[in-house]
C-alpha cells in the first residue's frame, strides 16, 4: 500500500517537502538508538498525567477528551498529553485505536525540524526494529482518512495529521507545532492540542539539514495510553 505512493506524508513550507517524500538523503551522523526496555505504563505514569490536565484548553481540542498520552523517551523525556479534537472525529478514532493496540510504542519522532514541527507514528518504519531508511514513509494497515479541515488554526501545541498530495490519504502519522504555521490553515486535519507536557515537545531532538531528518538516533514514543472523554 505504501510503498507505491508518489509522494508520501508532505507537509511544504517556503516551497520545500519538509516532512515525507521518496528522494535520495543522506543520513545525519547518528547517536545510538534509545534504550526503550525500562519504559512501562508505571514508569511513564499516564494516570498522573492524565489528573493534571488543565480544565481549560483551547480551540483545537474542543470539548474535553479523549485525550492520548506519549511518553517520550530520548533527549526528551516526559509525558506528553493531547487532548484530541471532536472536530476530526474520524482522525481521532484512529490515533485512538492504533494507540489502543500498541502500535505507537517505541515509534519514532523521524522529522523533527526547529521553529516548525515533531512528526511521529510512522508504525510501518518507525519501530525500533524497522527500515531508518524509510521512517516516515508508511503508514498502517488501516484505511486512509477523508480529509476533516476545520478552521482551527495550527499554532504553538496544534497536532495535525500528516498526509499525501491527496487531501485524504492521511492514516497514522501525525505532529505537532513548535510554532504558529499559517500555510497549514485549512489543508491538514487538526486533530487535537498539547494540554500538558509542552516542554517535553520543545526537548525533542531536532534533525538535520532542512528536511528534519532524525535517524536511528531519534527521540521515541516509549509508550502511549488513551483516557477517554467523561
């Protein structure tokens, strides 16, 4: 399914493919990977995360829940939660079922490019064991997405889903805003905003050169829990 996409997961600023795309990089010098096997539901501690959620939030998240917890393990390390958007409430439904089934552990944080975003959930390449060389290029085994645009806009915290050139091809792969990207408005899904954990987003090791690239060495999701809305 994936492997025949033209061009797959871009996000473009200033003209450029920064997130996604089948052409020839070359790989930074790398750290080692991260060392994932202390990282458990206890040792994140999503429960206290979850009870810390601020009551207010802001136009991305809509109503309060479902929200989804990452723990980030790397040069960041810390639990991030989102409080997902009803406004998408197919692209949520996604985010929630692979978090569900354990597909997002030890996924890694593949694009990661200063003053603009973190890309994750590649859970065809991005695990721990896959193929660096095509991390960020696969998706799940599940359907792609219709589009769900809102006119919510992508600033500091917006998690939006990443896609193809086809406004309906986004599947598990999502990131999120180190900053305010108004070329985004209106042309990716924004499925939900950080409401906790902003710092540990900001930590994420950043990548190379002006596509993100991270490689072996990157920043991963050690783990992922869902609670759902009240």
């Amino acid at each position: 399914m994936w492997s025949n996409r033209i061009m797959p997961y871009a996000i473009f600023a200033a003209g450029l493919a920064l997130i996604g795309g089948y052409y020839v990089m070359t790989q930074p010098e790398d750290a080692p990977p991260v060392e994932l096997a202390q990282f458990d539901a206890a040792s994140c501690g999503f429960d206290a995360a979850f009870d810390a959620v601020p009551a207010e939030t802001g136009p991305a998240a809509g109503a309060p829940g479902p929200w989804l917890a990452l723990c980030v393990a790397g040069e960041a390390a810390g639990t991030v939660v989102i409080d997902l958007n009803e406004a998408a409430p197919g692209h949520a439904e996604r985010i929630v079922t692979l978090a569900g089934q354990g597909a997002y552990d030890g996924v890694a944080f593949h694009r990661v490019i200063e003053g603009f975003m973190a890309q994750t959930g590649d859970v065809e390449f991005g695990g721990p064991d896959g193929d660096v060389s095509r991390m960020g290029m696969g998706g799940s085994d599940l359907p792609d997405l219709r589009a769900e645009f809102s006119d919510v806009p992508f600033t500091r915290g917006t998690v939006g889903m990443a896609r193809a050139a086809s406004p309906d091809s986004a599947n598990s792969q999502f990131f999120i805003m180190f900053d305010r990207a108004s070329h985004l408005d209106g042309q990716y899904t924004v499925v939900g905003e950080v409401v906790s954990g902003m710092e540990v987003v900001d930590a994420i090791r950043r990548g190379a050169g002006g596509n993100g690239v991270v490689g072996a060495g990157a920043d991963r999701i050690a783990a992922a829990a869902v609670r759902p809305a009240p």
